[in-house]
C-alpha cells in the first residue's frame, strides 16, 4: 500500500476507528419477500381504464402509447411499457395538469401494484442485458499500473480523456471508444512505464518541472507532510527511475512583471526528501540600488542592480543529491516570519488580480519545482517496482528463458486477469526474447513488459459467455469475469492475487466466499475509487476543476479554497462509506470535515493548518452534503445563484426525477430595480413562473433551490442578497411548505424511498459500466427493498447489487444493445 | 492538502534545452518542411474548421448586405485586414430531423461536420462520419496522419452535457463511423509529441530502433486481437475493430515516416496549457500551421469551445460564464457581452487567417491552399435557432477560391454545401446526413 493510501484512511478515520458495521456475517442478511406466481393487478386495471385509455388507446394513438392493445394482467409481455406507465404515475406527470387524476394515495398504490407484477415477472425471467467489451479508463488504468508494477504514474499526462455520459459517469463501456490518437497514447505509455518500472539504466537524464497556480495562497503551512512553522511550498511525490544524482531546483513566484515576490526581506526556504532537510537556503532582501515606484512596477524601471537582483534572486535555489530508485517525497517550504514586513501597506491580493499583480511585495511563494536526473553512473536500484516485477533472479544463462517465463507468467495473469494462455507466454517471450539479445535479462524483461501493457487482453475487459448457452439466453457470469466485475466496480483496478485465486479455484459464487470478499475490498484503501470514480461524478463535482467564479464579487476565492471544497465532499462521503451509514446520511448527517481555509469560508472559528478534521453542527446549517461549498458551487453560475440550477440538481441527483430540457426562447428575467422597485431574485422568479410553459417544471425545481438562497455562488451563508434580505421559505406543488435547509434536508429525508431508489440506480450504472434500462428497474428496486431491512446501509446496497443480474450475469450471443441506430448513417452511395 | 497538478511535463526535456518557454517558440521553425514543396505540380487543397460554441449575436456578426461590397460588422472587425481572402455565406441551416427534438447544443455540434440529429442517447452513441473524416480517408493517403482533432477546452470537466444526449456529441466534431466520436487533444505538448513522436531522443539511430519495435508490437497485438476476436459475438467486435483501425493507422503512419525518412525539427517542446486562455489558442494555431506546413496532415478541425461552455473571459471584461450569458434574453447587457465574446474569437481566428497568410507553401502561402471553415451550429443561443448558422469559408482552396463577399441562401442545408465543398476535393458522394441537393459552385466562385 502506498504512503499516499495510508494517509488518505488516516484522514478517513478520523472520528471513530472500528469498521465492525462491515461484519462478515451473512446470517444477518434479511432478504424480503417478492410474492411468486402472477399478482392480481385489479386496481391497476380500472384505474388505467378510468384515466388513461382516453388519449391512450388505438384510434388516437397520443405519444405512441397505446394502452388498451397490451394487457396489464400480463406485464411480463411488455414490461418496458409498464415500466414506462409506473414511473409515469409514480411521479404523478400523467394525466397532464387539467385532466381528471386519480388522488395521491391511488397514484401510488397502483404504481406499487404495477411494479411488483413487473418484479414478479422478471424474477421469473430475468433479464440481466449485457455490457459491451469494456475499455479501461484512464483512472482505471492507472490504478491498474499502480497495483500491477507498484508504479504511480500520472495518467492525465499520458493518456487522452475519456468521454462521459449524460449522469457525469467516464466509465461507460459503449462511450469508451478507441481512437488512432489513443492507441498511440498506449504505445507511449508502455514504452514509458516499462522503463521507468524496470529501471532501464539507458533512460537519458530529464527534467520534469512542478508547477504551483498563482491563484494557490501560500501564507500558511501547506501540508500536514511539511513541518509546523513552515510556511507556502509543498510536498511532491515523484518517482525516480534509478538509483543515481538528482537536481532539485526552486523558482520562485514572479509577478506580472516577473518580479519575484517578496525579495524585500531575507526569507529561509527548505528543501526536503522524505522529510529529511537536504539544504536551507536565504533568499532576499540583497536587492541593492534604487527601487522601481511603487505600485508601478515594470512601468518604470529601478537601476540595473536592482532590476538583476528582483529578476534572477532565486537563481542559485538547487541542490544535487544522490536518490534511491523509487518514490520519495520532496517537500519545499519557507520559515514563518514572526514580524510583519515593512513598506507601503497594500490592499489584499484578490483573484484576477493576483494572475495581473504589479504588487512585489508580501510573502515569497514557490511557482516551480523542476526534479533533474538521473545523473552520473547510475543503476536500477531496488525500487518497489523491481521487487513487484523480479519475482526470480537468474544465477546462470540457461536459468535466464524459465525465470523470464515466470516473471512474465505472473505478470500477465495479473494484468490480464485469467490464467495465461501458452499463446500469451510465446508472445510475451518473444518479446523478451529479442531483448535479451539486443542487451541483456533486463532489457528482455522490459520489452515483454511493453508488449503486455499494448495487449488488448489488459486493455479491454471482454467476458464470454459459457459454450453451452442458447444464444440471447441469460447466463450466470464466470468466477474469473465475476472477480473483475468486483474489482472494477470496488477499486476501479484489476482483481488481487486473492480474489483471482479464489476466482480461479471457482469458490467466489460461494456466498460466504463472496461476502468475506466484497467486505475486504470495501475496507481496503483502494475503494477510495468508489469516491472519486462514483461519488465525485454522480455529485457532478468534476466541474469544480473548471470552477471560474466572477472574483469581483467573490473576492475570496482562490485554489486554496477549490482544493478544501473538493476533499470535504471526499472526506464525508469516506467517512459515510467506512462507517456504513444508512445513505440517507449523506443528507441528513450533522457533521462535516474542514480545515481552515474551509472553516474561514463557513465562518467557523478556531479551526486551524491545514489538517482537516471532523466537526458536528447543532445550527442545522453545515453538516451533510447538501450544506457543502463544493455542490452549492457547482449549481452555481460565476456571478449569482440560481434556484433552478440547484433545483434541478436536486431532482435529478437525487430525487431521480430530472426535469426536462427548457424550451427555447425564453422570456427575459427583469433586472433588479428595472421598473424602479428593488426586486429579489425570487421575485423576478416568481415573475417569470407565471407563464404556463415555465411553470410546469419550474414549480417543482424552483423551490428547492429557494431553499439554499442563504448560500451565495461558492457556498458561504448569507442573509441578503441584492439589497433584498433573504427569503429561504418554499412551498412544493404538493403544498408541502418548508424553510431554508434544515426544512429541504426533511424533504429530501421524507422522499427517502426516492432517494435511495436515485443512489441506487447511479450506484448499479457505475458498478455495472453501462447505463441503467428499464429493464433493470426491478433489480433495483429489489436491490433498494432489501437493503431498507437493513437501514439502507451502504453495505447492503453494495451486496445487493452484487446479488443483481445485471451485475452477476450477461445475455449470450449476439443480444443486440437494445437501443441501435435507426438514425441516418452516412455513406459514399451511388452517384447518379 | 494536495496542491501539485503535474500540468507541466512527466518528460523528458534534455538537460540544456532546459528552460523551454511556452511561448511563441514554434515561430523559429524552419519553413519548406514539406515535402510537397520539391513536387509543385499540383497544389495541395487542405481542409480546416473552427468551432465556436453557443451561436452568435446575430446582428452583431451578419453583414446587412450583400454581395461584395458588403459592409463589415463590429464581430468581423478583426478579419477586415483579411477581407479578400473570405467569404460570408449565411442562409445555411442545420434543421434537426423531425422526431428529433431536444438536445439543440449537442446536435449543433454532431451536426456541424455530420449533418446527422443524433437520437436521444444518453449512454450510447449514434452519428455518423463527419465531413473532415471523409476527406482525411482521401487527403490522408499522402500524410502521416490523417487527419487531428484539436480543441482548447477538455471535456472531462464539463460534467453532465446537453440534456439526453452523452458527452462526446457535445466534445468533438469528430466522427470517423456512427459510434466512433474522436476525441480532441487540448494539450499543446501532447499534440507536440503527436506531430513529433515520442522519443525520448532525437538520435536517428534510436529513432529507427523504436520504429522497429513499434512494429512489432503492433504485429503481435494484431494477431492477438483475431484471436480474441473469433470468440466474440458479431456485437462485440466492433470495439476490437476500432482497435485495429488504429492499428491500421499507426502502421501506416509509420511507413510513410520511414519512406520520407526526415530530418526532425529542432523545436522546443511546448510546456503543456498555458495559463491564458489567449496564449492557449495562439499556441494552439501554431501547432495547426506547423501541422499543414511539415505536411504531417492536410484534415484538422480544432474546437475554440464547447457547446455549453462555462468559459468565462475576463480578461475582455466578461467574468460570465459563456453558455449561461448567450441565453441573453434579450437584455441589452447580455447581449453586448455575448457580441463581445463572439469578436474575441474571430479575432483570434483571425491570428490563425494571418499566420497561414505569412507561411510560404510552394509557390504561394498556406492559406492559398486551403479550405477553412468557421462557423457555429446554431446562430443565436437564446433561441437555439439552427437556421441561418454563421459561417465563414476562407483561404484559396488552391485556385479554387475567392473571397470578399458574402452571399445569402435561401434556406439551403449546411450538408448542400459539404457536397459542394467534398466535389472541390475530388470526393463526390451523392449524398451525406440530410442533404437534398448540393450549392452551385458559382455561388461560392468555386472552380473559377
């Protein structure tokens, strides 16, 4: 396990230590009934015949939908329409507004009826649907190299981007496509990662540079890895390929000018490697002759002595140092001054401004570390990759082609997740083969290892179905595709030794065998992939890199900010996951995690440094997700709120009931204060929702985002806005009135069968990489109706899902995607 | 707190080439690259487009008149410098398939290069080939490359994309097959290095050495990939197809390189994304004219934004979030603002127009012999109108084409003109997406 997935469960588990509620007890596994043989659906009956058949029936054909064609005593005949009927009336959208509509109580008590026909009929036939052959993602593959070679290396730097589909998810097996751009990525990458991993003595020296954003405030300690005291800089984990001399080299921060900052005063700065003090350097205050103006720096220039010095002070900032193979953190900060500085005060440094600062002074930031190497005679070392890779050394040359063979056998039934194939090995040893004659063991070694990663048995995930099963028929997945699934879904990685053993030895579909195992992974650090691959995305919180908020208004903001946004959400939902907690907690939890930055922006007093640690609320205010910068953020416009953005994110994220696309041409929201009166936001809302067509879907997002206008653009609470004190209160369609938050957090927990319905069905389309059809919609419901025994814990929804068939098992043959192209397809045709 | 993004490089600059500065170093590039040059029989007609997202300001960019006397508009100040060397066309429209509704910000980017509405489809895909890709197959034969998709935003921050629609219809322009969407590179050293290679060195040795065994690679994955293929269903073999297209294009990449056996530029690798959005761009279009220069491609579209953007400019004064503000409403605030954003980006097309003005190319400039298109898929956000989109045609298309005015259609589909412009190529297709007809050459002063 790498020191950087140590750290991460060290911060998880900040609050209480056990993990006892991920028992491995199955006995506790309440499974809830699902009446067999064909429900009686009398109620269903007369009430469609009542409201529905009106419009829907033959002759008028209205939607395409026709109801008194298909027989609801038979479901089982066509359950994408019912399906499509149940979720119609479980939301109450059909009758449309104006019509005659059956009462709340009727609407659900005949969707209920609806769906347990529909669960009734799929248990008796299921229909699991079928995941195309899979790519590994980016995040996949890097997890892959981590595990695999003990290797970190920086996808994003090698890999093209991976496409989306429309719930955020990048792990969706019909969008990942393959492109002539990414298999050259894949070419580059084996043939990098094999050296690096092997340590091939031939790689020239390089340089790779680190940069820090401008917009990045270092005032303050910047890592719990850098000493109390110490002040701006950072750690970086970087590999170094061999055992041999490095150059770490420090530049400074320059400002619009390229001034370096803060070259007024002498400052101390460190520089560290795995901790440890390699050098202390002074840097400043030797800036001799006549300073620029103030204020107009580069406008107008100081004496040449000066203008040297303010340019080049940091030239000399760079140690050389012996490294050992493999990676080390290099840590870089400054001393805390314990005096103000003096000069001219100036007014504090806020966003834009800061990118376009003429200002010199203030404190000295770092801007760049550049990492040289390997110089002078060097050698491969023992670098954890060695020792992952090298499971033999041969004494002599004839035990040279076994131990090659070993080696890359071991390697390729990891990557490739299966046993290996005799036609797998030759090709491998080939490989090594023309290696070793081209230098030596090692050279073979790594070109085998090049081939492995282009194999397309690493990059694809295909599953095969049995032989013996009649095409389109539902079959039971394979022990070793069933692993992969897991390991895929829990860690965004391949399978470990153990699971594929256990795989291979055909005892996964052993139920205790199965539990024992999904427990052990979700303890294991790398099921933080389900918070970054999951929850992140289902959260929409991958926009909060491109967060660009209008720093006129949020003067504040800075990367600082954007950095402590993103680990609170990643924090809570770990700490919601190891302890597994019911996932209605995500909502109505009292607790969050901060560090300062954060507390500051949350206006909580005596939190200090840049550690962050769990806090519980009594205000109903922070707490849970829906009071985190991060989502209050992302729903947010760079300038203002908007109450349909957050609604909308609500609906959609977690209520599972996404609005449609707005119309075209909509009317313009009057400015405040156009016709003379201060207006609020919600006024000109209200305004705006007097128009039929707007109304429709504005009444049920509107108010939900009224709820959190105490929060502005980047989360931080307020009660005013446009001059206009803050009315958080709401009603829904329903009538239901509520207030601020605290009243959208009882919404949210009174929907909870909703809520969890939502989670469930993103959770299964993450777990399962495609998306969620109709056809699934019995496997979730059933997924979310045994996990309610069980306080719908984290834990459960996870096992059920396991349980599934559309995570367990496949459709065989050519079982076409369901939904294909009849679209217009372009092609060269005839010329008349 | 985890501070560190490795933006700049994992690599692999050489110790003395040391401190590369991201900027404008591509200007020291040697000209006459190509190889075309030592052949000027025939001049070479390459093909370009620039995408930019959310419509236009309509009355802000469309000439009242005209013909060639045309007046200029506040958006097109910027190529008024370059007026004769490209025409206005409007009246073109990019109507969605009846049946088709929704999605207006993903289909105006599918549409703009494949005339195709694409089908609600959230988690799957279903377009079809893009114009620039049925021209690469034919432009590409000479090329290293076939064709490069370039853009400046990335799309893995956009979050969710337009309604019912996944992400790549609204992330690339790009189709090479109805599910095939090609991703773009917004990166300057990664697109470096795909112009350039990857080596990590410029010996000739080494170079032939790493060829040698790319070869190979891709000899023995080839074989693995039938046998693998064989026991797949018909469904599932269209993704190992893809593979082997790649295969194919990487291989014959590889021939034509060591056919042409040249000598590498000395150029500084670019330090990865700039911090402005303007340098970016700059870098961005310099790569593209390195591109046509070395001859390495003659098919690149390259993407200023994404539909839908959150893109925010203040550097021009406007910290709105591009998307939101282009749905203006009709308040005069937004849409000044919009109209100034839509100025920002032609004046920055117009630093690509003069930089293929300045680059000899055989007996000319490069945007003598080009095709090059900019435009958007829909005209005005605010209604999502897909009718009378703005697009500018520019360059000489080698002889074939004049500039200096502008000329309206009569509601006549964007995909009459892709024919048109394909027939200039010598690519005649009967028909593409939802054409019903192709534009007279003589309304473009095409083959004059």
């Amino acid at each position: 396990m790498s020191v950087r997935l140590l750290k991460w469960l060290s911060l998880a588990a900040v609050a209480t230590g056990a993990w006892s509620l991920w028992a491995d007890d199955p006995a506790t596994v309440k499974s809830a009934s699902v009446t067999t043989g064909v429900p009686r659906v009398p109620q269903a009956k007369a009430i469609i015949q009542q409201y529905c058949l009106g419009c829907h029936n033959a002759k008028l054909k209205t939607a395409g939908l026709l109801l008194d064609t298909a027989n609801v005593e038979r479901v089982g005949e066509n359950p994408d329409l019912w399906e499509k009927v149940a979720r119609k009336l479980r939301t109450a959208e059909m009758p449309p507004a104006g019509r005659p509509r059956p009462d709340p109580s009727t609407y659900r008590s005949v969707a209920a009826e609806l769906e347990s026909a529909l669960d009734a009929a799929a248990a008796a036939k299921p229909n699991p649907g079928r995941v195309p052959v899979h790519r590994l993602n980016r995040a996949e593959y890097t997890n892959a190299i981590r595990d695999l070679l003990a290797l970190n290396i920086d996808g994003k730097a090698l890999l093209a981007a991976d496409d989306s589909d429309q719930d955020g998810f990048d792990n969706v097996a019909s969008i990942l496509t393959v492109s002539q751009v990414l298999l050259e990525n894949y070419l580059s990458a084996a043939h990098a990662i094999s050296a690096l991993a092997v340590g091939d003595p031939s790689l020239p020296p390089s340089v790779e540079t680190y940069k820090y954003s401008k917009l990045l405030v270092q005032d303050d300690q910047m890592s719990e890895d850098l000493p109390f005291g110490s002040q701006g800089g950072g750690v970086i984990r970087h590999t170094f390929p061999l055992n041999g001399e490095y150059t770490i080299k420090v530049l400074l921060r320059r400002q619009f000018y390229d001034y370096i900052m803060g070259m007024g005063e002498p400052h101390q700065i460190d520089i560290r490697l795995d901790g440890v003090r390699i050098k202390r350097f002074t840097v400043g205050g030797e800036a001799n002759g006549t300073t620029m103006p103030e204020g107009f720096a580069g406008n107008t220039q100081g004496s040449p002595e000066f203008e040297v010095y303010m340019h080049t002070a940091d030239a000399g900032l760079e140690v050389r140092i012996p490294v050992k193979a493999g990676e080390h953190e290099v840590g870089v900060s400054f001393i805390t001054q314990l005096w103000e500085q003096e000069g001219v005060l100036q007014p504090r440094q806020i966003g834009f401004a800061r990118t376009t600062n003429e200002n010199y002074h203030g404190n000295p930031a770092v801007e760049f570390v550049k990492i040289g190497g390997p110089y002078g005679s060097t050698s491969p070392g023992d670098s954890p990759s060695r020792r992952k890779i090298f499971v033999c050394t041969p004494k002599t040359s004839a035990a040279e082609e076994p131990c090659a063979k070993k080696i890359l056998s071991t390697l390729a039934a990891r990557a490739y997740r299966r046993p290996v194939r005799d036609e797998d090995v030759n090709a491998l040893l080939g490989f090594y083969r023309s290696g070793r004659a081209e230098k030596d063991f090692d050279t073979g070694i790594e070109r085998g290892l090049e081939r492995m990663l282009a194999a397309p048995s690493f990059l694809f995930r295909v599953e095969s179905a049995p032989i013996n099963v009649a095409p389109d028929a539902p079959y039971k997945l394979s022990d070793l595709d069933l692993a992969s699934r897991l390991s895929f879904f829990l860690w965004s990685s391949i399978p470990d030794d153990q699971l594929l053993g256990l795989a291979i030895q055909g005892r996964l579909r052993d139920p205790s065998v199965l539990r024992q195992q999904v427990n052990r992974m979700v303890r294991d650090a790398r099921s933080k992939a389900l918070v970054d691959g999951f929850a992140n995305r289902w959260l929409g919180l991958s926009k909060l890199a491109s967060l660009n908020p209008d720093t006129d208004l949020y003067r504040e903001f800075d990367e600082n900010l954007r950095d402590a946004m993103a680990k609170e959400t990643q924090l809570f939902v770990a700490d919601q996951l190891k302890e597994d907690r019911g996932v209605a907690e995500l909502i109505t939890a009292d607790y969050t995690f901060v560090n300062e930055r954060l507390a500051r922006h949350y206006g909580i007093p005596n939190v200090y440094g840049p550690r962050f640690r769990r806090l519980n609320f009594t205000d109903g205010v922070r707490g849970g997700l829906l009071g985190q910068a991060s989502i209050l953020a992302v729903t947010s416009y760079p300038n203002r709120t908007s109450v349909t953005l957050r609604g909308r994110w609500l609906l959609t994220n977690l209520l599972g009931a996404p609005p449609p696309p707005p119309p075209p041409n909509v009317p313009a929201l009057k400015d405040p204060g156009q016709d003379g009166q201060p207006r609020s936001l919600r006024e000109r809302m209200e305004i705006h929702r007097q128009s039929p067509v707007c109304a429709s879907c504005h009444q049920r997002m509107d108010p939900l985002g009224f709820s959190l206008e105490n929060f502005d653009a980047l989360g931080k609470w307020r009660t005013q806005s446009d001059g206009v004190p803050i009315d958080a209160a709401a009603s829904l369609p329903d009538g239901t009135h509520f207030e601020g938050i605290a009243g959208l957090r009882q919404v949210v927990a009174s929907h909870k069968e909703d809520f969890v319905r939502t989670f469930t069905e993103k959770l299964l389309a993450y777990a399962i990489g495609r998306g969620v059809e109709l056809a699934d919609m019995p496997a979730i419901r059933k997924i979310a109706r045994d996990a309610a025994q069980q306080d719908d814990r984290w834990s459960a929804i996870i096992w059920g899902i396991v349980n599934s068939p559309p995570f367990n098992m496949s459709v065989s043959g050519d079982g076409k995607p369901v939904k294909l192209a009849q679209a217009g397809r372009n092609g060269p045709g005839e010329i008349k | 707190m985890i501070v560190l993004k490795k933006s700049l490089s994992r690599r692999t600059m050489l110790r003395g080439l040391g401190a590369a500065v991201a900027l404008p170093l591509l200007d020291s590039m040697v000209p006459a690259l190509s190889v075309r040059a030592a052949t000027p029989a025939k001049p070479v007609n390459r093909f370009g487009v620039v995408y930019v997202p959310n419509g236009m300001i309509m009355e802000n960019y469309l000439p009242k008149t005209e013909g060639p006397d045309y007046e200029t508009t506040p958006t097109l100040t910027a190529l008024e410098p370059f007026r004769e060397r490209f025409q206005v066309l409007s009246g073109l429209n990019c109507t969605p398939t009846p049946g088709r509704p929704g999605g207006a910000h993903a289909k105006a980017t599918t549409r703009f290069l494949t005339d195709i509405s694409p089908p609600t489809s959230e988690t799957w895909l279903d377009a079809g080939i893009s114009v620039d890709q049925i021209l690469g197959q034919e432009l590409g034969k000479q090329t290293q490359l076939a064709s490069l998709q370039l853009g400046i935003e990335s799309g893995e921050t956009a979050g969710s994309c337009d309604s019912g629609y996944a992400c790549p219809y609204t992330n690339t322009l790009s189709w090479s097959g109805p599910s095939t969407p090609l991703p773009t590179q917004n990166d300057p050293r990664q697109v470096f290095e795909r112009l350039f290679g990857d080596t990590r060195s410029t010996n000739a040795n080494e170079r032939v050495a790493r060829t040698r065994e790319q070869k190979s690679i891709l000899d023995s994955v080839t074989q693995e990939v039938s046998r693998l293929s064989g026991t797949l269903p018909p469904a599932d073999r269209s993704k190992l197809t893809e593979y082997l297209d790649a295969i194919r294009g990487v291989e014959r990449r590889i021939e034509i390189a060591e056919k042409e056996n040249r000598q590498l530029p000395i150029v500084d690798h670019p330090e990865g994304i700039p911090a402005s959005w303007e340098d970016h761009v700059k870098l961005m279009f310099d790569l593209e004219v390195l591109a046509y220069q070395s001859d390495l491609t003659r098919v690149i579209t390259l993407m200023l934004g994404h539909e839908q953007s959150g893109m925010t400019y203040p550097q021009i004064g406007v910290p709105d979030a591009h998307h939101p503000i282009s749905h203006h409403q009709h308040e005069p605030e937004k849409v000044a603002k919009t109209a100034q954003i839509n100025a920002y980006h032609v004046k920055m097309f117009a630093y690509l127009v003069d930089k293929l003005r300045a680059t000899p190319d055989g007996d000319g400039a490069l945007l003598d012999h080009m095709t090059l298109i900019y435009g958007a898929g829909i005209a005005d956000s605010n209604s999502h109108a897909p009718v009378n989109i703005p697009f500018l045609l520019a360059g000489g298309g080698a002889g074939n084409l004049k500039g200096g005015r502008h000329t309206h259609f009569k509601d006549v589909p964007l995909a009459n003109l892709h024919l048109t412009l394909m027939d200039q190529f010598g690519v005649k297709w009967e028909h593409i997406g939802d054409s019903n007809g192709r534009v007279e050459p003589s309304m473009l002063a095409l083959g004059a």
